[in-house]
C-alpha cells in the first residue's frame, strides 16, 4: 500500500521520532520534499501561477489535514505555498508526517491538471 493510501493513526506520544535513516526511507517515497538538518521536519515549497491558486491548494491542503487529524506549517504568498510537516508530540517526525506529504503531493498533481 502507497503511502497516500494509507491514514494517520493518531500519535499519542511517549514514543521516539524516526531516526534519520528511517527517515530517508520515507522520503525516497514522497518525492520533491526535504528533510532538514536534525531530520526533525520534512518541507516542501509548490510553485503556482498567481496567488489565488496558492491560497486554493493552501486550503485544499487545510482540509485533508483536518480530515487526517494531522496538521502541517502552512506559509504561502503570490505564486508559492511552503508546507512542513512533524509531529509536535514527539518533537520529530512520525510515519505520519510521510502520509501526509503523500497525499498533499497527489493534491499538488491535481491543482496542476486543472
């Protein structure tokens, strides 16, 4: 099963985020995201041609998030939308956080085919 097909299970905390090479495992899953310097996050900066597409795939990204109960860092302006994902409970990243990008990476091909 792809990770985009799966679904978050809620993180009750009390157990260790990925290490760094799980995390690159991930990553190689959930293509055009990066994984900062302490593999804490994951990021990912979408291109659009103009600030209403960005603010409609900001929201769109809002929904499947309340949808999965797992929210990302959303910042975005005139023709971009940055989106950075780790769990706050466990002060690092979560197989969630790599179900999420995958899913908000299938959203990006949609806005794009539109």
């Amino acid at each position: 099963m792809s990770l985009a097909q799966k679904s978050c299970i809620p993180c009750q905390g009390g157990i260790p985020p990925l290490n760094r090479d799980k995390a690159q495992a991930y990553l190689a899953q959930t293509p055009g995201w990066t994984l900062d310097d302490d593999a804490a996050r994951i990021s990912r900066t979408f291109k659009f041609k103009n600030f209403r597409q960005a603010q409609a795939f900001v929201n769109t990204v809002g929904d499947a998030a309340e949808k999965e109960g797992h929210h990302p860092d959303i910042t975005f302006g005139w023709g971009y939308a940055t989106v950075v994902f780790f769990t706050h409970k466990i002060k690092g990243l979560h197989e969630n956080d790599f179900i999420m990008a995958a899913k908000v990476n299938e959203l990006y091909e949609q806005a794009e085919s539109a």
